[in-house]
C-alpha cells in the first residue's frame, strides 16, 4: 500500500485513522482502554533498521523509493485518544492517529496489535476484580499465554486492580508488585511434605503459603500449623470443590488457633467462579489461564479506519467504507462521558461536530504532538483513573452475563 | 522455591519434568506440537543479566545465595521431546527436561509459555488447512494478538500448512512467504476507487489483487476488470455473504473474460466458515482473528510437572500430586505411536517400563544433551513432518465438531 501510495502520489496527503470497536465481544458491558502506554513506547522505537531493509531489499518486499522512505521513517504527526485505564464502548474512538497517509498507516499493525491484546485483557480483569470484592487477586497466568504476551497481561492486570503478579519482568520493567507462590514440585521434590513446608517455613518465615493439597488437605493443614504456629500467613487450594474445601479448612484453621491465617485459592477461576465463592470464607485469589486469556475473549476486535483524508484540492474530507455489515463512520470525532445528577455515567458522546455537550466530560488527550511524546504517565495514574471510571459506571455494567454494553454510544 | 531449596539442599536432587495436557481442550480431536524451536532457542538465551538481578535484590525477592546461583545460572541438564509438527493427545510426554530441581524448575514459566501459545494456534492452524484443502491461506492476523505472539503465531501456521503470513518479522526472522493485501483505507484515500485500482496496478502489476467490497462489489469488479485486463491477478472480498458474493463475482469475472482472475475471501474465517464455503468458487483465504486466538482455544492446557527426582539416598523415584480431579502419573515416560497394517495410527503408547512395543513408532527425539542444543531443525522440516503426521491419523481426527481425541491414549 505505501509502495502504491508513494508512487501515485497520495502517500503525502493528510490523514486521520481512528480506533474503535464496532462492538464489545462476548457481550461484554464494558471495555478497558489499554496498552495506550506500551502503544506510545512503541511509537517512539518504531524504525527500520539495517536487518529489516536488507530483508524487504533481498526479497523484493518493496521497491528503492519506498525502502528510502522507510529507512527515514519517523512519526512526524498527532495521536490523541483515551487515557490509560478510561471505560469505552461500541464507537467510542480510543485513538486517532493524524499524518500523512504513509506514516499513519504503517502503524496499524503495531498499534491494533498492542491495544487487541492490553483492552482484552484489561476487560476481562477488571470484571474480575469487581467480582472479589476488597479481597485481593494475584495474576499469574504467564505460562498460559506467549512469553511476552504475559509480562503486558500482568500489566494489564495490575492496572485494573489486580494485587500483584508472579511475572518477575513485569515487576521489572513496569513496577507490578510481584508475589510467588510454592508448586506441588516442590512438595514432590521432598522426601516428605513435612521436609517441604519446613523448608519453605526456614527459608521464607511462618507468614509464607504453603500449599496443602499435594496429598490430602486436613492432613497437610494440621502438618503447616504444626510447623509454623498459628501465625502461619496463609495456605492455597488449587484443586477439588473450593467453596467446599475452603470452609472445611477456614474450620480446621479456627480450632487450631490459626485465625489469622489466610485461605488463598487458585485453579482455573474466571470472574464466574471468583463471584461463587463470595460467600466462602476464603482471602485472595489467584487467576492464571482466564486472565491471559481474556476470560473467553482473546481480542478486543478493535480496527484502525481511516476517517478523513485530504482531497485533491487539499481540503479535509470524511470517509467512510459501506461494505456490507461494516459500514464505518467518516470524520475527525470528539467523544465526551455524559453524566446525570448523581454523577453517574448515561451516555457516550461521539461527535463529528466538536461542540462540548453540556453536564459531560471530555475523553480525549493528546499523546502525540508533532512525533513528540506528550501524553506519558505511571501506571499508578492510569489505575487511579481506571478505578474512578468504573465507579462512574450505571450498576448494569458489572453484570456479568452477556448483554448490550452499559451506555448507549450517541452520534450526532 | 528455589530459595527454598537451595537452602534445605534438595535443589541439586536430579529432577524429571513432563510437559503433558491433561485433555484437549475445546474437544479438539489432536494437538499439534508447536514452538519447539522456539524453545531450543529461548534455552539457550536463558540467562539472568545484572539487570535482572539487580531488580531481584533491590526488591528482596531472593536472598544473597540464590542470587549467586541464577548469576551463574547456564542449564546443563537433558531434554526429550516430540520433533515439532507431531501430533499429540491427552497425557504424551511432549517435552522431558532432566537436571537439578534448581536448574530445571527455572524453565516450566519459559517452556510452558511457548508451548501453550504456539502449539494451541498450530492446532487451530492444522484444522483450518485441512478444511481448506488445495486452496491456500495466508495468515493475516497479526492486528488481533500481542505483538510478539503475532510473530510465533505467523510460525506456527506455516508450520502446519498455511501458504505465507502478512507478517514481514516472521518472514525476517523465520523464513515464513510473505504476502500483503490492501486495505479499505487504500481505495478511500484516493478521490476514486478507479484512481485507488489504477495506482496498484501501476505499482504492483495486473497480477496483484484488488480489494472489491469498498463500495459497490459489482462495478468495483468491473472496474478492476476494465483496468487490469483479464489477467487480473485476483479481487478480495472481504465483507458479505461469501459463498453468494463468491458466486456472482465469480460469473462476472466469467462473462467480462478473466477467467483466471482468482478470488480470495476474507472476513473472520475459521475452519467452519472454510469448510462451509468448500463448495463455493474461492481460491484462497485469508484468516486473522480465529488463527492467532486459536479459534476458541488460545492455550493447549499444557502443565510441566515433576514426575521423577532423586531421593536422600540419591536413587530416582516416580512422584505423582493426588490433588483431586488433577493426578499426574509418576515416572520418565517413552512414549509411542501405534499403527496398524494399513499404517493408519490407532493408538498412542506411553510407557515408563521402555519396552519399545511391536508395529510402533518413537515418538520421542533428543532435543539438549549435557545443556547443548542438539535437536535444532529448519521449520521445513518441521512442516513436512506435520503433513506426515497428520496424514497417518484416522479420519475421525478430521471431526471438526468437539469430541473425543481421535486416538486413545494407553498408559502402561
């Protein structure tokens, strides 16, 4: 396209892309602007180097007039769009991208795969996260999803709310508090589990958890308190009926003088299972597969659309495709919040016109202005935000059947 | 638990880990062993830098002696497993990984990640082939996954069978045929679809393929038609009824004489839309969003457990978790594929006795002998392996509806 572009000439002319879902997959209520951070990191790093110009020189990818437009390649325009940690629905438009046709569309890809990913997850956490209440979540998905993949979905996590993570380079690199937790290896690896858990108590401290459900439970939870006294920080179930077993051990615990000690559980929860076990006496939860998943969706099925380009006389126009199911909405668009009395959430602005409504509060900021940076902040800040936005919510939004989303998107 | 056991002594038991899934999730009929490669790769690379360490001992999440030992941290051990493009079923030892706990604990997060994404979108790819038949994919989904995984999924569905990927870092790094297409954005950036057909074809030639469902599939077609000639490469269809659109477009080529003129359909395919439209006159597909999310299953539920270590008088011992509904089967595994007289598989043997059965191929290859990588292989190979394999399965694995694995699993 850019080959074709730079030839016919269109290549140079002005041009708005827009993110947007046409609609929230798996019925979701809501969805979660992620990833904006990560899409600005990238933004700033995206170059063509020596090895990726010899590999589309040699294999005649593209022709030397786009080769040197890409070896110079440097976003030179304007992005602006949700904040971190901000709600959207169907039509809201995250993210808006303004340059020349050229610079603007080679970031489709890098952009749409990083905002699919991060808003999936985010999604999919921040349900979860309502689901449990104040009791807090430990993500530790990684080995269920791609190995770089997991360090974004443990930040993804951490910023709609979840606890902390077992992902030592998210830690790393974004700052996510990070926790461990033993496996049943490392039981197995003893001669008895009496040697596993003193050794885990020695190394670690009585406030450690240990895991109790490598052989039978009532036995291994009379075993840690044994070992660790009643200040013993806290045991995890990973396996059998939890609501059950977390009862049966929450009793155990109390008549053995340990009732400061924690139930943590673990094994395949989703925001499903996490709202079942409200009622169990159980402390924090550990959710691996479902989060990196998405909870039954993977992908935030958000598209980059062009919505305005220069005409032949220069002027700025709206476009818009009509295929047939996926029809687009043309124009450069403002999106506001509106918000009844009580300061709750009723509807999503989107406007081509640009007049502020009133009694609503603007979505957008700019991220970029002229290839600069501007729009960077903590994570912290984007999880503050995020939790201020789901409070703003109408109760619908955190049902968690399927269903529309919680606000209507009103066009004008 | 590495602290923990450096510290009881037991990190320098020799240790045997299994990579199994327990079932196939989604009630897929096989697996398709994938990221192999990759694996060998990241092994390799597997090293704690002074970054890495530097983060672990600012924020006190190992103590002083496990520092020293992940500083000098290279693993020496031995690793067994299925060659990439094998087919698989619940409980084959796909992966084997020999050493210390210490040094072999270390790699399930790294193993596990690879092997969950990439085999689960190689599984997802293999079916999709299959319904395709002689008609080609290209795999386009790199807008809809994380980055990075978008890279291992373009690998994972040339390994089974798809004719290129849009992703030119897979076709840099891998070797993966690379294709492209154009986008709506392309035709809306020009004043006219005629300019938008006109500027590709002049940069691309009459072979390239036109996007037709912009505006109005019909005159788009006779557009392209009347501009390329008859030996239009190919128009794109990328919205609507496909198998109808298909039809008319494909009469219209016929009567405007570009009898040639292939046509490729796009537009959230998965393997049921691709056998559904078998009848219908397609000439290649292209997929995204279903083969980089593993239609339905983006991870293969595969788990690294410790199924044999050393005991205090230093002799190896089977060890099995008896967590309910999650057992594991102790002891190191040989695992092979039975066939019969017409060389149709009929089942899949797993062994911890080693009696290599009659009428029955190994399964397992050497992969790291003494911490050097031994079983690296072009992904050529790999492909043709897979054709292979998938070849020999009985029909019944061709089920795309979800039921049992195709082949029994028999343990020993």
């Amino acid at each position: 396209m850019v080959e074709a572009a730079l030839r016919s000439g269109a290549a140079s002319r002005r041009a708005v892309f827009e993110v947007f879902a046409r609609q929230l997959p798996g019925g979701r209520r809501y969805g979660v602007v992620a990833g904006t951070g990560r899409v600005l990191d990238a933004l700033e790093a995206f170059r063509f180097g020596d090895d990726e110009l010899a590999f589309l020189r040699d294999n005649e990818v593209v022709d030397e007039p786009t080769l040197d437009f890409l070896a110079g390649y440097r976003f030179g325009g304007d992005v602006r769009g949700y904040p971190e940690g901000e709600c959207y629905f169907p039509g809201s438009p995250i993210m808006t991208v303004e340059g020349t046709f050229a610079e603007a569309v080679l970031l489709e890809t890098v952009i749409l795969s990083i905002l699919n990913h991060d808003c999936a997850i985010a999604t999919a956490a921040s349900r979860m996260v309502h689901a449990a209440g104040n009791r807090p979540i430990i993500e530790m998905g990684s080995r269920r999803t791609h190995e770089k993949a997991a360090v974004a979905a443990a930040r993804a996590a951490y910023l709609c709310g979840f606890a902390s993570t077992s992902n030592l380079m998210a830690g790393r690199v974004y700052g996510v508090p990070t926790a461990g937790t033993a496996a049943h290896a490392f039981t197995l690896l003893h001669d008895s589990e009496e040697q596993a858990f003193q050794a885990q108590i020695d190394s670690l401290g009585a406030g450690t958890t240990l895991l109790v459900d490598t052989y039978d439970v009532a036995r291994a939870v009379r075993t840690a308190v044994e070992l660790a006294g009643p200040s013993l920080g806290a045991v995890r179930l990973d396996s059998g009926d939890l609501c059950e077993v977390a009862r049966e051990v929450r009793a155990q615990l109390d008549a053995l003088g340990a009732h400061k000690t924690r139930i943590i559980v673990t094994s395949d929860l989703d925001e499903y299972a996490i709202a079942a076990l409200a009622s169990a006496p159980v402390d924090g939860y550990g959710v691996g597969t479902s989060l990196v998943t998405g909870s039954g969706v993977p992908t935030a099925a958000l598209v980059y659309k062009l919505v305005a380009r220069e005409d032949a006389d220069g002027i700025m126009r709206p476009v818009a495709k009509r295929s047939v199911g996926k029809p687009s909405r043309g124009g450069l668009k403002q999106a506001f919040r509106s918000l009844d009395a009580t300061g709750t959430a009723v509807a999503e602005l989107v406007t081509v016109s640009g007049e502020p409504p009133a009694d609503a509060r603007p979505l957008q900021v700019p991220l970029v202005g002229d290839g600069e940076i501007v729009g960077r902040e903590s994570l912290q800040a984007a999880r503050d935000r995020h939790r201020a936005a789901v409070a703003e919510l109408p109760v619908t939004a955190h049902q968690l059947s399927r269903g529309d989303a919680a606000l209507p998107t009103v066009f004008d």
